[in-house]
C-alpha cells in the first residue's frame, strides 16, 4: 500500500539517495537551537512493526515528522519503507538518526553533500 501527501503516483527514485554515512549526521553545537530540517528514507524492519518506531522520534527526540510517502501493508511480513522530512534542532536529529542506526534501520539521504542538507 503506497500512501503520499502528494500527486505523485510512486516514490522518487532510490537512484536520487544513498545510504546515510557519519558524514551525513549533523555536528550539532550543544547551544544550538535554530530550526532545522533534513529528508530521509527509512526501511523498519518487519521485527519493529509492531514498535512506535517513528511515534519516538515525536515523543522522545522532540521532532515534527511529515511523511512524504510510506509503504506498509497491514499484514504484511514484508519491511516497511517510509519516505520522511523531520524538523527539528539539529541536536535533536543527530539523536534521532542515532536511534534509528541503533535499531538497525536502514537510512537513506537524499543529499550527496551534506552541507546541502539544512542543518
């Protein structure tokens, strides 16, 4: 089931990401508290279905979530793919990202420099 907050039909292509490096999270200063936004994909795997995998990035790392897209079927035994912008302090999307790696989560950018993203 694919579900989007736009007229696209499908998801923009992979091609346009590429697998989040250490290079990719943001050096946050501990003071810093300017606004801050990234987009990112995710693969969750089926094992963290039934976890408030992204519900804790809203209630644990203070972030506003939008999804672009999700891909997640009701009963499915397949891995779920979302499509994600998050908003937020830079320190509070360092932590989030972290989080996620630690969860085993796959994360994409779609920035091939950092310094593009809006951190």
């Amino acid at each position: 089931m694919l579900s989007q907050n736009n007229s696209e039909s499908e998801f923009e292509p992979i091609d346009n990401f590429h697998q989040t490096q250490q290079s990719d999270l943001p050096q946050s200063d501990i003071g810093d508290t300017r606004p801050t936004q990234t987009r990112i994909r995710i693969r969750v795997p089926k094992e963290y279905h039934q976890e408030p995998v992204i519900s804790n990035l809203i209630s644990e790392y203070g972030l506003k979530v939008n999804f672009n897209a999700a891909l997640l079927g009701a009963k499915t035994t397949d891995d779920g793919w979302f499509d994600l912008e998050l908003n937020g302090t830079a320190q509070q999307i360092e932590s989030a990202l972290i989080y996620l790696n630690d969860l085993d989560v796959e994360i994409w950018s779609n920035s091939n420099n950092p310094t593009e993203e809006n951190w």
